[in-house]
C-alpha cells in the first residue's frame, strides 16, 4: 500500500534526512587508516542519542537478516556492500568503505549510504564508487511525476552496464516514510515505462550498488553481511527523494531543502 506524503510530512523528512547527511560527512571525516569500525559505530549512536533521533536498525528483524540487528548502522568494507555488522576491525589503506544509516526523527524517517575509499585510491575503486553515484544521479533525474517506476531502474541500469558492472536485484531502493521499508521495490535495472506511476507526494530511497565482478552475492556467518560471490569489491550510493509537482527533492543533501 502507497502512502503519499503531504508538503508538510516531506519538509519533516527533510529534517531527518539533513541530520543523516551531517552524520556521514562526520563519519567520512573520521574514517582513515588505523580507525576501528566500532568507534564509528559508536560516533553514530552517540550523535543519535544527542540528535534526539531513534536509529532505524537496532531490534530490526527481517525475514532475510539473522536478526535482530543491534547496531546502528551498516559498515560494509571491500567485498562486503550491505548489511555489514561493526564489529572489531581496523580500517587499513585502501578499504573500501560503505556506509548506510536510516534514523527518525519525531516519526518520519530518512535513509542513505554512501561509498568511500580510506586513504590511498586505487583507479578501479574509484571507478566503481563513482558508478554508484553516476547511477544515483541518474535514477533521480527520471524521478519525475507522470514517469514511471521502471524509468528510475532502467536509467540506474544503464549506468552500470555503460560503467561494465552486472547488477543484482534481490536488494534495491524502496519506499519509506513513518518506517524504514515501504511499498515500493526500486530494482536497480529495469525497463523504460513499466511499473507504478510517479505521484507527487511518493517518498523513496534510491540506491544503487554494484559488485566489481559477479552479481551473485553471499552471507557472512553472522546472518546479515552480505559479499560479492566471487570476493569482488563493492559500492553503494543512497539517497532519499520525495517526487514533486516538477523536479526531485533530495532530502538526504547537507542542505536543507524544503521549509
């Protein structure tokens, strides 16, 4: 079921989705060489609890996580792109980053990740995390009233194969507005004019990610991280959008957007 949010429940959003912004641009400006995963985990919890904010993730127990997930964020490094749990390992130079939080904030939700490479870059991470974000932007562009949901997939899609990624579509974007996880599914491929009809007032997360080799992934012994299959590095870009009369609004900028 569809929930279309009204100009006043958007701009509540963007409130949350500012704040996440602030976190992650803390985060990236923390996470180099020799810093250990649970000490971002903790900068997280700590500037929730002094935001005021509910993390999204703690308890959270969905059919495909070995749950409930008691962490506040996701930290996924190289091979591993969702779901990764903190846990007691040292950033090194080189590592992949992926970083991917949802918290609310007075009911209404906001949820985004970003990729980062610790230290020195290697050209083909590089390459990989900025076909995320190349991805991302295009997924938003289509977001139009009157295009389809199928546009927003076919435009993150073509990104990766024009980048030389495969994509996989167990995981994708998603609607999410007073919870985390709403109708709809956003795959990351697509066809062009196929699927639900964009509305003003319809509020997704987009957020593509891709695996340098196969599309295939794996879990971790800990029920939640999951890995490119064949050990392959990984990237994810997110943001939250809110569809409106003309273009995009994206919530989960630095900058607030709406009054």
């Amino acid at each position: 079921m569809l929930e279309l949010k009204t100009p006043g429940e958007i701009a509540a959003m963007d409130v949350t989705g500012t704040f996440i912004a602030e976190l992650l641009d803390d985060l990236t400006g923390r996470a180099r060489p020799g810093v250990n995963l649970l000490d971002l985990e903790q900068r997280a919890r700590d500037m929730i609890e002094e935001r005021g904010a509910v993390s999204c993730y703690w308890d959270y127990a969905p059919s495909f996580g070995s749950g409930p997930f008691r962490n506040v964020i996701c930290l996924s490094v190289n091979d591993a792109v969702l779901h990764g749990l903190p846990h007691d390992y040292v950033l090194r130079d080189g590592d992949l980053l992926s970083m991917d939080i949802a918290v609310s904030i007075d009911g209404w939700v906001a949820d985004s990740a970003r990729s980062i490479i610790v230290g020195a870059e290697r050209p083909e991470d590089r390459h990989l995390v900025e076909a995320t974000e190349v991805a991302l932007a295009a997924g938003i562009a289509v977001a139009l009233p009157g295009n389809r949901l199928g546009d927003i997939s076919a435009a993150i899609g073509a990104v990766a194969a024009e980048y030389g990624y495969p994509v996989n579509t167990e995981f994708g974007g998603h609607g999410l507005g007073r919870t985390m996880h709403e109708d709809p599914h956003v795959a990351n491929a697509g066809r062009k004019g196929r699927g639900l009809v964009l509305r003003p007032g319809l509020t997704l997360a987009l957020e593509p990610w891709f695996a340098a080799g196969a599309d295939k992934i794996v879990y971790d012994p800990d029920g939640w991280t999951i890995r490119s299959a064949d050990g392959s590095r990984t990237a994810h870009s997110e943001h939250t959008i809110a569809i409106t009369e003309g273009e995009p609004l994206v919530l989960t900028k630095r900058e607030r957007v709406t009054e």
